[in-house]
C-alpha cells in the first residue's frame, strides 16, 4: 500500500505519550492502530509507550532517521502529566545547552495535544512541545492538533482529521475496510481459588468518607475542589503531620460488581483468574493490575472500572466480535437479532459524524458505562480479554 500522508513512508514511527487521565493514552493507541493499518513501520510491538517509560536518548540518539508522534495532555495548572516530567526536564536541558549536534540525524516529528478550554492554559504542554521541537531544528511534517475537551464529542472532533493528514486517509468513510482484531496486550486464563494470594496492601488502608464538601462554587470554570474527612481505623497504624499528602482511590460499589460478576459475565465473584503480559514489555508489566491471582470480585472492585464510560474503539471491537458470532450463527430467530446488534455497535465504533452522533446520544448523553453497555449487548459473546 503506498502512504500518501505526511509521515515519511520508509522510516520507523515511535509514538510517545504524555497522559494524566489516560486519554493521551487512549488516542495513542488509537493512531498505533491506525499506522498499523497503513502499513507504516512502527516498532513499537507492544503498543506506544509512556515518555518517561522511554530513555530521552531515544528520541534524539541521532543514528538514523526516524519519525515521532507525540500525544501529550494538560493538566488544569497547565503542568505535564507525571509519566512525561522526566522527559519534559531533559528537554528542557537540551534546548538550554543550544540543542542537538547538527551532524547528527533530527527526527521528523508530529504533536498532538489534549486539553481543556475552559483552563487558562489550554494545550499549553503540546504547544510548547511543539515549540522546543522546532527550536531545536527537528522537522514538523503536520500541523500542531489541538484537541478540546469541551466539544461533544471531545478531543476526537479534532484528532479524527488530524490523524486522516497525518497517514493520507480519509478515517470517517463509511466504506472503509475495518481491519482485523489486534491480539489483546494483555492474556487471562482462569486459575483455581485456592491458588489466589493476598495483594500486596501494606502501603494501603481502607477508609470511610464521613463527609464531603465542595469548597469551589458550582458555577466555577475551574476544576472542583472538595474537603473530605475520613474514618481511619486505628488498627491500621497510620500516622500522619502536617504537609503529608493523602491519595484516595476509590472502589466500585459492591452492589454494581456482583451484578456485573454474576448477571453479565454469569461468573462467581470468587472465580479467580491470573492476568499476565501478552509480551515482554516494561510498560505491559507496568499497568498490570496485579501480580498474582486474583478474585474476579476483587478484580473489578479495585483494579478495572467497570463505571466508566467506554470509548470509540471499545464499541469497534464489540462490533467485530458480534460480526464474529454472527458467522457461526445458525439459529435465523437469533441471527436477525444479532444482526442489529451488530449493526448498531459498527455505527458506535465509527468514526463517521452520524456514528459519532449516535454514540454520544447513547453513551455519554446517558452516562451509560462499560457495565451498562456490556448488559445491553450481553448476547454478544466477550471474552475475559
């Protein structure tokens, strides 16, 4: 396939990201995927890779030629998130000593923000990447992308055509051939319940909220801020001083995971699974969600948040897997049936502006989440993967 983007079609791409709430993340794999689809040369098997999960030199190692994209997000005050700070110092420094060695290869580079309009420092980080990257002599072959939280249909509305200028393609076509399911990152087999440990929880305590007040008024353009007092029994063992920082992670109600367990997955709570890399990667073994076997209770109590509102590619993949079971379909009561789901969860996973539309107005219009989605099309068959 000849490329007709932006991107030179011959050198290796990186993509590199820079994510607070992980949808620099999302979006990363999500033009992974599509430079996969296109046949360009990414070396990244594993999928992109978190700035600070990469050495600096990496990227400015200067041995060959090479194209990177960078997806990076804001955070309200304008800071980089955490898993990129490393990297943002270093280049920092670099700009600072007067940049890279002119004898040695720039790379092509690409950024993409993700930010808010509402703050005072929208895109601030991707813009200033943008920036230091010019200044140190690298080549943008595409246009700084902006993405914006306050559209509907939030950073996609300007990372959809981005991405099309980026690869030379047209990603809102309806006719266009979807591309076969990628192997999960990550493999589950289920184990026996004698074989599960106990996590590794003496960093952790549990806690009860006693009550909570929003010190911020409801009409602010600023992030929300709330005062919250705990319940900390004392058997944990927990001291605290002044300047100490507190970090509250909550947990799905007990209620919605039994419903989730039992209802949809038709699985026990106390089914254990083990969760384990599908390759041999840093940044894999990094998000893992533990490290031994684990009830299935725990799992989506603790670890995965069921609550949450899925995206565009997790509707793309239902798509596939309903397209899947439709083929071995026999029974044609059922295949009618299965037919529309399908149908309807293609138009969800596409790009297309009426697919966009029909998404938004029954997920996130409705707050629907992976839960809710997953009980609605539970007669598609989803693997624990």
């Amino acid at each position: 396939m000849a490329n007709s983007g932006r991107l030179p079609s011959r050198q290796k791409v990186y993509v590199y990201y820079g994510s607070a709430s992980g949808r620099a993340e999302e979006a990363a794999f999500d033009l992974w995927r599509e430079l996969k689809a296109c046949k360009y040369h990414t070396v990244q098997f594993s999928g992109p890779q978190a700035l600070d999960a990469a050495p600096f030199e990496e990227v400015f190692d200067g041995k060959e030629r090479k194209t990177v994209v960078f997806i990076v997000s804001t955070t309200g005050q304008g800071d980089c998130p955490e898993n990129m700070a490393m990297f943002w110092r270093k280049l920092k420094g670099l700009v600072a000593r007067g940049g890279v060695d002119d004898g040695r290869h720039k790379p092509d580079c690409a950024v993409f923000g993700l930010g808010d309009s509402k703050y005072k420092y929208y895109n601030v980080v991707s813009r200033r990447l943008y920036g230091m990257l010019k200044h140190l002599g690298c080549s943008m072959v595409h246009r700084l992308g902006c993405g914006d939280d306050q559209h509907d249909f939030g950073y996609e509305q300007e990372f959809d055509p981005w991405v099309g200028e980026l690869l030379g393609v047209d990603p809102t076509r309806p006719s266009r051939k979807r591309q076969p399911l990628e192997k999960t990152l990550y493999k589950v087999r289920s184990c026996s319940e004698s074989t599960v440990g106990q996590q590794d929880d003496h960093r952790h305590s549990h806690a009860t909220v006693l009550w909570r007040k929003c010190l911020t008024p409801s009409r602010a353009e600023k992030e929300a801020i709330h005062l919250m007092r705990f319940f900390m029994p004392a058997w944990a063992g927990w001291h605290y001083k002044p300047g100490d920082v507190c970090k509250v992670w909550p947990v799905v109600d007990t209620s919605v995971v039994k419903a989730f367990v039992e209802g949809t997955l038709g699985r026990n709570l106390t089914d254990a699974v083990v969760v384990e890399p599908r390759f041999a990667s840093r940044e894999l073994g990094r998000r893992m969600p533990c490290s031994q076997a684990i009830q299935l209770g725990e799992l989506f109590s603790k670890y995965l948040d069921i609550t949450a509102i899925p995206g565009r590619y997790f509707f793309s993949v239902m798509g596939e897997l309903a397209d899947e079971a439709l083929r071995k379909c026999k029974d044609s009561k059922i295949y009618e049936e299965m037919e529309l789901l399908r149908d309807k969860l293609v138009e969800f996973g596409s790009r297309t502006p009426d697919g966009k539309n029909k998404r938004y107005e029954y997920c996130e219009a409705e707050q629907m989440s992976y839960a809710d989605v997953l009980w609605d099309f539970r007669h598609v068959s989803v693997p624990l993967e």
